[in-house]
C-alpha cells in the first residue's frame, strides 16, 4: 500500500538533511549565527540513513533529497550517495541540494557514485550583494559549480533563489537572463518564516506573481504546465524559444498544500510532516529501540497520517518553527 495521509494525498517525495552545520550565513536562514548544534551521537548515520531510506522506498518513496544545512559538509556523502543508488531502479529519482561551496571538487565522484540531480542555491549575481546576503565571499565558487555541474552531465541544473524585497528582488531580470545565457531552470522562491533571527515580515515578501510580472514584462513568459500536479513550482519556458526556463514557487502568496507529496527527515533523525510543523516525530529512537521492520513502518505510517492538511503562514495565531531551515531540510 502506498503512503497516504488523512487527506488522501500520496507521499513519494522524502528530503533528508544529512547535517545541521552550514558554511553560509544566509540571512534568511541563519542570521544569527547557527544554534546550539545537535550532539554528535544524535545524528543519523549513513547505515541508519540508508537503513530507514531503504525502509520509505518499499512503502512507495520514489524521490530522495540530500539536504542540510550544507550536505557536502558531512564527510563522506559519496559512499552514501551509492548505497541509496542501489535502490534503484524502485527510486526514481535521487537529487543533492547544495550551495555549491564545495561542489567542484565533489561533482565526479557524487556522478559516479548515482546522483541523478542538484540544485545549486545563488541569491546574487553581484560579488558585494551575494556577500551581503551569505555572509560569505564566494560568488565565484557558486558559479564555477554551476558550470562544474553541467560538464559532470547533471540535468536538468537547477538554480534556487530566495527573493526578498530590498535584497535582491532588483535582480530577478539579471536572474532570467542568466537562466537563458546559461541554459539553466532558475528558480524563484518566496521568502518564509524560517530564520532563526524570527525578523521574516510580509512586507519582506515579493510575490510570485511580482516576480513572473517583472520577467515577463522583459522575457515573454509561456506556462509549461497548465497545473503544479503534486510539484512546488510553475513552470515556464522562455516565448521566444530561448533556452533556460523558469520556476517560481509562492508557497506564501499561492500556497499547494493541497497536493503535497512531500516529508521530511531531520539531521537527527526526526520526521517533520511539514516544512512549517511545530510538531515532529522521533524516528531516531524508534530505529535505535531495536523494533522490529514491522513496528518502524507501522510508526512511519502512523505518522504520515499526522500531516497537516496546509500550513498557517496566513493566519494570525501563525507560530513559527523553532528550528530553522538549517535543522529542517529544504
């Protein structure tokens, strides 16, 4: 039986952060500087990772994401790369998320070891802007990874930017153009409640209809889609053929909680039903219990069960998580 919530939506997609640790200070995520870190002992390992991974597969996960924090910070990450490749070919799909750091030196070996895909974060074009918003000087690194990623035949590339007005919101043009220069799927997203500084504000957000306005206003847009199915983003081919497209994902202004396939798996090994839960269930302990394969999938399943109908960025009683974007996963 696949995995299917209360609300009748079927969950193929898990994201599992692999470290709670970023080498960037973005100041949509960790403005602040990063939490208390996890102890060490309650991180997942890469045999309990590929234990459970292997477990959500059998019950219809089709989709795995590496993510953190920075997943290329846990050392190692190829080797596990290629045991849950080996779940193949019932996984379709197993993509990494990255801010490109140290992607260069890693591309071959993460391609040779299985990884189907990456998606590579760039908030700024401009070298002073970038450092501004990352808190680190390395525009540079970030685009020799995206090029570094196109010769290692990762495709489609996709480019994640978080807009947000009076930081960067001035580049979306510069950002659509560098999608069709480079031949790239340049993604927009909204900015969310997940910093750890608590300062997100909706008058910070640009739109998702502001941002397909501003491109379309210079770079005619066409829909590639006629709906998002259970995915995050529209999507959008260039009109005059060119090459690159564009995706914009408005989960605050055009929320897709109602097709959601998507759970996430915690550094340390604890099950977020939502990006926005406040709630999350220890997976961690059931594992490290000993239980039985049976008793883990009956809690996997039970939990999925919890999840949220939508999340409540729009309401006034709106709480925002306690742990960042760093701890969560994207």
């Amino acid at each position: 039986m696949p995995l299917l919530d209360a609300h009748n939506r079927t969950i193929k997609d898990l994201r599992i952060s692999l470290t709670d640790r970023c080498n960037f200070r973005c100041f949509y995520c960790l403005p602040n500087g990063e939490p208390p870190l996890a102890r060490r002992d309650t991180i997942l390992t890469f045999e309990e990772i590929e234990y459970i991974s292997e477990i959500f597969v059998s019950l219809g996960i089709e989709k795995l994401r590496l993510t953190g924090g920075e997943p290329l910070i846990r050392k190692g990450i190829e080797l596990l790369v290629g045991k849950l490749s080996a779940l193949k070919p019932k996984l379709h799909d197993l993509a990494l998320t990255t801010n490109g750091f140290d992607f260069p030196r890693r591309a071959a070996a993460l391609r040779a070891a299985g990884l189907d895909r990456v998606t590579l974060s760039l908030d700024s074009l401009d070298r002073n802007n970038f450092l501004d918003i990352t808190g680190v000087d390395a525009l540079d690194k970030v685009l020799l990874a995206i090029d570094t990623a196109r010769s290692n035949g990762f495709s489609p590339l996709k480019i994640n930017t978080v807009v947000v007005r009076g930081r960067n919101d001035h580049e979306i043009v510069d950002f659509a153009r560098f999608a069709r220069e480079h031949d790239v799927d340049f993604r927009f997203i909204e900015f969310m409640p997940l910093d750890s500084g608590h300062e997100w504000n909706r008058e910070s957000v640009v739109s998702g209809r502001e941002i397909r306005e501003a491109i379309n206003e210079v770079f005619p847009l066409v829909g590639k889609n006629s709906s998002r199915g259970s995915g995050t983003a529209w999507n959008y081919r260039f009109a005059d053929g060119a090459k690159g497209a564009i995706g914009i994902i408005a989960p605050v202004t055009e929320m897709f909680c109602g097709a959601c396939s998507r759970i996430r798996l915690t550094a340390d090994g604890q099950i977020r039903t939502c990006l926005f839960s406040t709630t999350e269930h220890n997976l961690r302990d059931v594992v490290r219990s000993g239980a039985a394969r049976a008793e883990i999938v009956d809690f996997i399943r039970d939990t999925v069960n919890k999840k949220e109908a939508r999340h409540h960025i729009n309401d006034a009683e709106f709480v925002q998580p306690a742990r960042t974007m760093s701890f969560i996963g994207g």
